[in-house]
C-alpha cells in the first residue's frame, strides 16, 4: 500500500500518537490501553468476556501440553521451569504490545478492527524507512502466509493426534484391565492403518468447520474444555502420588538437547494466532487486555506445573506423550478419548484464523447467489489438505530415505563379491609365479592385471 493512500485516508503519521506535542510514541501507545482510548463495541452476534476467555484457553491447550514433561527433561528439571516461565512472559508481553499496536490502528484510521497482516502493514507504513514504506504490504502478506502455514499445521497435528490415540485404544481394547496399579505390557491387537482412522474423522471435522460463527463455537469450545479438565485431573492425580527422589534428576540438561526443549515449548503455546481474532469479535474489546493476562496466566502456570511434575514422577522413562506413560487400564486410557474429544473441538478454533485470512480472497469474487457455496466449498477443500498433510509428509520423508531396492541390492551384493573373489585369485596367482624367469613373469604381470581389470 503506498504513501498516497494513507494522505486520502486523512492519516498522516504512524508512529505517533499526537496526543500531545511532547508526549513520546511509546507513551501515546500506553494511553490507548486505558478504558477512555478505545471505544470500538461488537455487533450484537459478537462474544463476551467468559466466551472469550473460553477461547483462549482452549487454543493454548492442545497437543503440545503433554509433550511438556519431555521438555523438561531436555532442559532439566530447574532449567525447564525457568525456561517456560520466560517464555510465558516474553508471548503475554508480546501479545499485549500487538494489541496495543491495533488499538493503537483503529483509533488513528477510525476502523473497527485490524488483523494481523493490517497491523503489520500500517506498522512498516509509518516507518521512517522510505524502503519499509515502500514494502509494507509485503509484510502483510508474509505474516499472513506464516499464520495460515502455522494454523493448518496444527490442524494436521490435531489429525495425527485424534487417529492415534482411537488406533492405541482400540488396539489395546482386549488386554486393557480395571487394575490400574500394574502398568503391564499390552500385545495390541492389529487393526486399520491410521490413515483410515484419519479418514473416518474427516467428515465430522468438514461438519464442524462449517461452523462460522466464534459465538457458536464457544459452545463446542466450553465442551472441550471441560473433557480436557477431567482428562487432566485424572493425569495431575496419578503423577503427583509417590513422587520418587528428585535428586537424581539433572539440574541442567546437555545443551545440545536444549533446542529440542525450545521447539516443543514453542509448539505448546500455538493459541498466538488466535490473539487478534478474538479481540476483534469481542462486545467490548477493553476489556481483552484483562483477560489476556489472566488466561495466559493460568496457561503458562498449567505448562510449568504438568510438564515438572510429569517428568518427576517419570523420570528418564517419560515418552513423547504423558498419556503413554500412563496404567493401562480403562481408567487412564479413558483420558486419551478424553483428550481427543476435546482436540476434536479444538480444531475447529485453530481453522477459524487461516479462514478468515483466505475465505475473503475466494468469496469476493462469486456472485452474490453463490457466496455460501464458495465459502462452505473452500472451508472442504482445507480440511482435506490438512487431512492429505501428514500421509504426504510421511512418504516425502520414505522418499528422501528411500532403501535400495532387493533387486538391486542383490546384484550389488553379487557384484561386490565377485570383485573380492577376483582379487583373491589375482593374488594369488601372482605369488605363484614369483620365483619364475623374467619372461614368464612379465606373462604372470599380464594376466594377473588383466585378471584384476575384468
């Protein structure tokens, strides 16, 4: 977008507030988080503050909440804590400035609600940098891009997750107990390949995504919330009984395992995205910034307390999920159905911001008669190439290490041992002939190199 516009649309400098001749920008920006600086209102389908909450929290717990207790353990046990206790303060500070920052947009430009990628926009505009000014709305379309990249991405995790855990409950059906004091070995019992079970899941999440309304999903979200607070109760009450000697447990991890501590941290607060979406369907969005603390408050305080306790209670044994550590008996694998239920719910709140960001491109171009086909269209197609996603990962990755075929390694085989057998005999030959006369000799030479060379 260029300079021209903004001058049309009567703004005239980004970067500051004019709220007064000698206050700062920085300033000006802490005065719009205050009550009297922003008096955008929802329309009346839009959410209130508990719907809001219901949101946010069910969009920063997900399948990265049970891979924290391996976290831990790849940074250590003081370590761990610490580490997801800064990043929990880095993401709320982070998202309170973002917020600040479109409060910031909508009160200079007069508009009801920016996204990500306006935000970005009008950020690079008011640049004092004429090459930023000029780019800005390549910044747009790249967060853009990275936010559908990173939403439809867990959409293809919540995929993986939901199909697995039904295969390992269903698998392991005949030799699950009501013991759950003796966490035996269980010989699954072979079904269906996960892709089916991917499969038979697809046109219930279609259904669920044709949900467009955030007041609608808050219902299905609330749902979600509670399965995934009784599934983590039953976890928090088996991990905190008879809790072995912490003393065994490195402090600090080797630092060559830390990056794999930071890439699933990371992946845990994956509710980022959501962020904006949810202050823009807001009734009253002043009262966002109160329920952004309080929220990512508890979550980050859920993630430090299960991820320590998760790998105390396990030590080096804890798996890539907390939920495989657990008895196998029908107490806890009622977790993972559970838990997936409450993923499957999930889900829908994840689609709902690379929808948003690439329903409008496709839905402003078809006639006016056909606009719900289109949306309701492109919302299937999605959902298909999230469920095409991790089948398709998985023979990328076959292909890059592809095995050498039999046939092939066969004759290889063959061929690598002729080659020793006819380096053995033109050894051997050419000892044989060592003692002989310069003539036959140079004939032995001969041979054997010619011996060699076949």
């Amino acid at each position: 977008m260029s300079t021209q516009r903004l001058r049309n649309e009567d703004y005239h400098d980004y970067s500051s507030t004019d709220v007064s001749p000698e206050e700062s920008p920085s300033e000006g920006l802490n005065n719009f988080s205050s009550p009297s600086s922003y008096q955008r209102f929802g329309e009346s389908n839009s959410t209130t503050w508990f719907q809001t909450l219901v949101h946010l929290l069910k969009g920063n717990i997900g399948t990265g909440l049970l891979g924290l207790p391996l976290a831990v353990k790849n940074a250590g046990i003081l370590m761990g804590p610490l580490s997801l206790l800064v990043i929990g303060i880095v993401a709320v500070h982070c998202m309170g400035i973002l917020v600040k920052c479109a409060h910031h947009f909508c009160r200079r430009l007069n508009k009801p609600f920016v996204d990500y990628g306006e935000t970005v926009m009008y950020g690079l505009e008011s640049s004092p940098s004429s090459w930023l000014r000029n780019h800005a709305h390549w910044g747009r379309h790249l967060v853009d891009f990275f936010l559908i990249v990173t939403q439809l991405g867990f959409c293809c995790v919540y995929f993986v997750f939901l199909a697995d855990n039904f295969k390992q409950v269903i698998e392991a059906a005949n030799g699950t107990t009501n013991n759950c004091h003796n966490n035996e070995t269980v010989i699954l019992t072979p079904t269906m390949d996960s892709r089916l079970y991917m499969l038979a899941f697809l046109p219930f999440v279609v259904l669920l995504v044709f949900i467009r309304n955030l007041r609608v999903l808050s219902i299905f979200s609330l749902l979600a919330n509670i399965t995934m607070l009784v599934s983590l109760v039953m976890i928090y009450q088996f991990i905190v009984q008879n809790i072995p000697d912490p003393s065994r447990l490195p402090l600090v991890a080797p630092w060559k395992t830390y990056p794999l501590f930071f890439g699933t941290a990371i992946f845990a607060f994956e509710g980022i995205g959501m962020v904006l979406p949810l202050e823009n369907k807001m009734k009253d969005p002043r009262k966002f910034p109160l329920i952004l603390y309080v929220g990512m408050a508890i979550i980050t305080a859920l993630y430090i307390s299960l991820g320590s306790l998760g790998y105390l209670q396990f030590g080096a044994n804890i798996q890539g999920s907390i939920t495989l550590n657990l008895p196998n008996c029908w107490l806890y694998q009622s977790v993972k159905l559970l838990y997936s239920i409450g993923i499957f719910f999930t889900y829908a709140i994840q689609f709902y911001v690379p929808a948003e960001i690439i329903l409008p491109f496709f839905v402003s171009r078809a006639p006016e008669h056909c606009e719900l086909v289109v949306d309701l269209f492109v919302r299937t197609v999605l959902v298909c190439l999230t469920y095409l996603g991790p089948p398709a990962s998985n023979c990328l990755r076959c292909h890059l290490k592809m095995p050498i075929p039999r046939k092939k390694r066969e004759r290889e085989d063959e061929r690598d041992r002729l080659t020793k057998k006819q380096t053995s005999n033109c050894r051997e030959k050419t000892e044989s002939y060592q003692g002989v006369g310069g003539w036959w000799a140079g004939r032995t030479w001969w041979r054997a190199l010619r011996i060699c060379s076949s």
